[in-house]
C-alpha cells in the first residue's frame, strides 16, 4: 500500500506517553541515574536504554539482570520513583513538541483518540490531567490492564477497540522499539518519532515512518487528506 494511502485511510490516533507526549524519558533516566549513583553505581545510558518502553515489571527485570544479583536493585527502583516524583513536582511535565498542534488538528478532523502506555493507570491518568491533556483522549490502556506488555501488540490492540476504529485504520504514535513493535504486530500505522533512542535496525524495518516531530506527522497527515481529496 503506498505510503501517503496508508495515512489517508488512518481514522483514529493512538499515543504512547512518556517520550511521545510527555519529555519524561530523561527526567526518569536522571532519576535512575542520581539512585544508583547513592548506591556507589554507575547506571550506563546502554542499561537506561534497554528499559525504555518496556513496563515496570520488564524494565526492572532488565535493570536487575544488568546490574548483577550483588547490586540493591531493590533500593535503586525505589530511589528513582522518588527522584522522578519530587521532579516532576517541582519542574513539572513538559510536552514534547507539537503535541498540542497534533491534538488540535486530529480534533479537527472528528477522530478519536487514545493513549496506549506501559505506565500503570492510575499514574497515567495523574500525568495526563496534569498537561489537560486526559480530557482529550477517549480513554488509556495502560500496562497493567492488559497480559502482556510492549513489544506484544495487546496494548495496542486493546487501544483500537477502545476507539472502535480498525487497527489497520488507527496511527499508532511511538518513541522506542517496544512500542513500534507492539504497535506494527497489532497491525497499526505506525510512526517512530524517536527521543533518547535513535532508530535502529529493527525499527527502520517495522515502523511505516520516522519523523523527528509531531509537527512533521501533522504536515504529513495535511498532505495525504489533501491528496485524497483532490483524487
């Protein structure tokens, strides 16, 4: 299917949140970090990196088995959860760009819209109604509510009935590998727009596109409702 086709016949919006919607990825990474460092460890961005995307229990799993069965694991998750809150108190969740401009354009067009996130729900929520943005949305899948997290495609799938909109008719909006993954399994367009990650193999591969912003996506979307249009 060509390219721009695929992005006319999209019909609903779903969204990753943290490092799609929310610049949270780097406040959590800074959170990881500053813990394992009171416990004399050094978290490497590599680490970091692999627990991007995935949910708690995964992307804990992958801390404890990199930093070795002799490491306080325990202690260093719940030193970054506190970090991260008193950070995000004091600071703040800043949106990524375009978000609000994408919000607006797909409001525009009458699509519904939804959030398909790792993070557990009632956290989700919280950050969402803290940038107006919960309103907005039809409703979240969060980790927690499904069996399997990302990279398996049942949050994504769940997100589609949730809007009732085909998957194949649904964008799926992501920033990591898991969830570009979860996203093309569930058989959505599926755009990348990378943060602290940068495309790799796998992802050129699976994702229908990769663009640096939402303010790129919103030109596209633009392009092909116009081509269909004039068809």
């Amino acid at each position: 299917m060509p390219s721009m086709l695929q992005l006319a016949n999209v019909r609903g919006v779903i969204f990753d949140m943290d490092g799609l919607l929310l610049d949270t990825e780097r406040l959590f990474k800074k959170a990881y970090q500053r813990s394992a460092a009171r416990h004399g460890i050094v978290l490497e961005d590599e680490i970091y990196d692999q627990m991007i995307g995935l949910r708690s229990d995964a992307s804990q799993r992958v801390l404890r088995e990199q930093l070795g069965p002799t490491a306080p694991s325990a202690a260093i998750i719940e030193g970054a959860r506190h970090y991260y809150y008193m950070q995000i108190e004091e600071e703040g969740i800043p949106l990524r760009p375009g978000v609000l401009e994408m919000f607006d354009y797909i409001e525009s067009l009458g699509f519904p819209m939804a959030v398909a996130t790792s993070t557990h729900h009632e956290l989700a929520m919280i950050k969402l109604r803290s940038v107006s943005l919960l309103d907005r949305v039809v409703g979240i899948v969060s980790g927690d509510q499904v069996e399997h997290g990302k990279p398996e495609p049942d949050i994504y799938l769940a997100a589609a009935k949730l809007i009732d909109i085909e998957p194949e008719n649904c964008l799926a909006l992501e920033d990591s590998p898991p969830g570009v993954i979860a996203a093309r399994k569930a058989n959505c367009v599926t755009i990348m727009i990378p943060d602290l990650q940068a495309p790799n193999a796998v992802t050129r591969s699976m994702a229908n596109f990769i663009y640096e912003s939402l303010h790129d996506v919103v030109r596209e979307l633009k392009n092909a409702r116009a081509a269909e249009l004039s068809t």
